[in-house]
C-alpha cells in the first residue's frame, strides 16, 4: 500500500500540478500580412507589405466549433504582428486570420489567404513558444502595371 501511494506521489500529482499551473511563458503568433498587388493569389516581388493591419487569433472547441479565445493584434511597420497568447489551448483549433486592412485599395481578403492555423500548445513536441503563422494577405482592386510581365514569367519556369 506504502508503494502504491509513493507511486502516485512520483507520477500522478507532478502532472496534476504542473496542468492546473497557469503558463509563464506565453506562446508569441507571429507572420506577416501583405497587399497582392497583382491579384495573383501568392506573394511576388511586386508584392507590398501592410502597416496597421488587424490580426485576430482566434480559437474554437473542436466539437462544437464555439469560439472560447479571441485575441486582436496590429501589423509593425514592416506588416509584421506579434499576438501573445498566454492560455495553452492543447485539444482547440486555433487560427490566424486577417481582419481589417487600412489601406483603401487593398481591403480584400484575400481567399485562401486570409487565415492560418497555428498550434498553440507544450504538448506537441516543439520547445520553442514562438509560432510561426503563414503570410496572410488582402487583395487589390485593381492589379500594378507590370504584373502581366512579372506573371508570365512564372509561367516561363512551369514544367
């Protein structure tokens, strides 16, 4: 009986303690938000960078989809946010995802662009707390001059 309680002791409650335990480190959601210029649906060297955007994390239970976390965030003046998140959402699905632009010609999602998920928990295995989101990006009205040239030759180096 004395070893079945020591047991315990060793196993059960340093894991008890250290998950009721709030995080000291917060985990830092990072990436970049940029304007396609060229309407082309991925970042090219015409492709500019958008200062004061909003960024929103935001994570959902993976059973009833109900949003449980909600964090805004500002792009720098590169279009680079960080979003510090302090909870560890181990069993939710958590995404980045693009919500204003301030500049008035590029204020589209856009699509297929305009989110990415990001994993925010310890319990997988990576040892750093930064997480990296991809690039996410709004679209202009209307594309650059010089963008049908640059698009072509994409396609030049197509097999």
């Amino acid at each position: 009986m004395a070893r079945l309680l020591l047991l315990f002791a060793l196993c059960v409650l340093p894991v008890l303690v250290s998950s009721a335990r709030p995080t000291r480190n917060p985990f830092a959601v990072e990436g970049l938000v940029y304007c396609d210029t060229c309407r082309a649906g991925f970042e090219t060297s015409k492709t500019t960078y958008i200062a004061g955007a909003t960024v929103r994390v935001e994570c959902k239970d993976r059973k009833t989809l109900d949003c449980v976390y909600s964090k805004q965030g500002k792009t720098d003046s590169t279009g680079k946010y960080k979003i510090f998140v302090t909870e560890d959402h181990e069993d939710q699905i958590c995404d980045a995802m693009v919500v204003h632009s301030p500049q008035h010609d590029c204020k589209t999602p856009a699509q297929g662009r305009d989110r990415a998920r990001v994993v925010l928990t310890r319990y997988n295995g990576i040892a750093s707390d930064n997480r990296f989101a991809n690039a996410m990006g709004f679209e202009k009205d209307e594309a650059v001059s010089g963008c049908t040239e640059l698009l072509q030759q994409y396609q030049e180096f197509d097999d």
